[in-house]
C-alpha cells in the first residue's frame, strides 16, 4: 500500500469549528452597545447599571455563540474564561476610578510648598499650608510600629513553624487568628485604656503601639506560610551535614524565603499606614511639627485627611489639602510596594539554568 493513500485529505474530522480570536472582543462591543440601548431605552442614568448590564450579556452571549458554534463543552470552557474577566474588570474599574478621582483632585495644591511646611498659624478653612508635620508623624509611628511588630512576628512564625508542637502552638495560632479580624479601634482602646491607668497625655508612640498590635498578626500569618513553603529537602541537607537548627533556620530558611517575609512586611506597612482610629485616639493630631514621638502631641497623613475633611465646613482650601494628602498616602504605599519587590527580587534565592 503507498504512502498516499494513508495520508488524510482535506480538513482533519477531529478538529471541530472553532470561534476566530476577535471573538470575544466582537462579543463585548456587541454586549456594551446593547447594555447602553437597554440603560437609555429603559431610563437608567447610572453607568455601574449599564457596566453590570454589559458583563452579564457578555456572559450570556459568550455561551450562547460558543455553544452553537463549537458545542457546549467548548462553551462551558469560554464562559468560565468571560467569568474570569468580568471578575477582573469588576475589581480594577473602581480601583482605577478611585486612583483617577484622587490625582485629579489632589494634584491642585501638591506641590513643594505643600510638602514642606506644616498647617503652623494656617486655620482649616484658610488657603496654605502643607502636610510636612503628618509625614513626619506618619513616618516615625510607622517606623517605631515596625521595629516593634517585624521582629516579634517573624520570630513568632518561626517557632510555629520550626519548633511550635503541642498546645501552646496551638494556642499561639487561635490568637493570631483572632488578632487578625480585631477593629483597629480595639487596639486603640487597649492602648488608651493601659494610658488612662498610668495618667498619660496623647503622645506619638501611644499610636505606634497600637499600630504594632495591629500589624504583628499580619506579619506572623504571612511570614508562617512562607516558611512553609521552604521545602523540607533544603533543612534534612542542612541537618545532615551536621548543622545546628538554629543556623539551618539562619542561613538556609530565611534566606530562601526572604524574599516573601519582606513583601509580607511590607504589605503589613501599607495596611497600618491609613488607619486613623487608633491615631486618633492616642495621638490626636497637632497642627505644628512634632518630631519627638514620645512626648506630645503628634499628627499623621490619617489623621490629617480626617481633619481636614471634617472641618472643611464648606472651604474648598480644607477639602483640597485633604484630597493633596490622599494622594501623597497612596503615593507613600506605592512606594512601599516598589520597594518590596526590588528587596524580594534582590534578596531571591539565584537558580541555576
């Protein structure tokens, strides 16, 4: 027999029809210009309406096109594809709505003046005037939060998950877990009320204290699933050869998982960063510049956004500078976030080709 005749001729049988790969995008378009008909034909003047309108005709649309053209196995595959999509835009459109309001209405007072000079003399509904006190403030609570929780955290989590058997681990991960969900102006109260015993005035590192307890929990959760990801291979090596735990743990654990400790870390920053109940509980603002955190009266970006805003009282000043300082938080946590992923990329372990 030649070889000719077992060759196939024309298209192979096991290859069904399938959609062209603009598809979705023709989809879409189609979804989003029968949603705006429904929304005008129907008088709805909100265009969140019109978005939810389109993402379900998207959906419904994708399965209904695919499922004629390519079957409804094919068509099942799709609609968990659209879903995957619709869950993405429903996620980053008020994200970037969000980001977009605030650099509009924040870039009209930002500037150098506005960084670099405290409210002073300046009344809230007066123009002028800057944030310079509240990053100060920001960046020493913070700080002194840090230098608390970090340590204790990532010590915790070691032991959880190096050494930690028994009831007292057990006892340790409930209350991390109970820590996690606690309102920050619980670990205000506790703070406020340790300095009512003690007849103590608001002061910088009050707040500092209750970031830290708010703070510790994430480090801990975070810094224990890294660990766990450490494959145990790496430690019996180590162990074999006759190295001490407590070295194992130092030179082989932590710096094959440093990288995911300090995103953690970092990202526990940023979530302390923009509280503002324990801050204005402890620390309860100061219009000048307090740079020492353990005396006095101290402000914060927060807390400076919540003032701001509440005593705005109809200035278009006051609810500028407010907007300005949003910005300049967000601005400071994206930097954080930068900043994490250059220590983890720096810090990652080199793999050979």
């Amino acid at each position: 027999m030649s070889t000719a005749t077992l060759t196939p001729k024309g298209p192979s049988s096991l290859r069904g029809a399938r959609l062209p790969k603009w598809s979705p995008y023709a989809i879409a378009a189609g979804s989003i210009a029968l949603a705006v008909g429904i929304g005008l034909a129907g008088g709805l003047h909100s265009r969140v309406q019109w978005g939810l309108i389109a993402a379900i005709l998207y959906v419904v649309g994708t399965y209904a096109i695919a499922a004629g053209v390519e079957g409804k196995r094919q068509a099942r595959d799709r609609i968990a594809t659209s879903l995957v999509w619709v869950a993405f835009l429903l996620a980053v459109i008020p994200l970037a709505s969000l980001v977009w309001s605030t650099v509009v209405r924040g870039v009209k007072v930002l500037d150098v003046y506005f960084l670099t000079h405290s409210m002073g003399v300046v009344a809230d509904t007066e123009p002028g005037g800057g944030i310079y006190h509240a990053i100060l403030g920001t960046l020493e609570q913070v700080g002194l939060a840090t230098v608390i929780a970090a340590p204790i955290g990532v010590l915790t989590a070691i032991y959880l998950v190096e050494y930690g058997r028994g009831n007292l681990s057990r006892a340790i991960t409930f209350f991390v877990d109970v820590m996690t969900g606690i309102p920050s102006i619980v670990a205000g109260l506790f703070i406020l009320s340790l300095m009512l015993m003690f007849d103590m005035e608001p002061f910088g590192f009050a707040g500092s204290l209750a970031l830290a307890i708010l703070m510790m929990p994430v480090v801990v959760r975070s810094t224990e699933e890294m660990l766990k990801l450490v494959p145990n291979e790496l430690r019996e090596a180590s162990l074999a050869l006759g190295v001490p735990k407590w070295r194992t743990i130092l030179k082989v654990v932590l710096p094959t998982s440093i990288g995911g400790i300090t995103t953690g870390i970092m990202l526990s920053i940023a979530r302390i960063t923009g509280e503002t109940a324990p801050v204005l509980l402890l620390v309860w603002g100061n219009a000048f510049i307090n740079a020492n955190p353990f005396e006095g009266a101290q402000a914060s970006l927060p807390l400076y956004i919540y003032q701001q805003y509440a005593n705005s009282a109809g200035s278009g000043a006051a609810y500028d500078r407010a907007w300005a300082a949003s910005l300049t938080l967000i601005a400071f946590v994206m930097l954080l976030n930068l900043v994490a992923r250059g220590i983890a990329r720096w810090k990652a372990p080199k793999t050979g080709r």
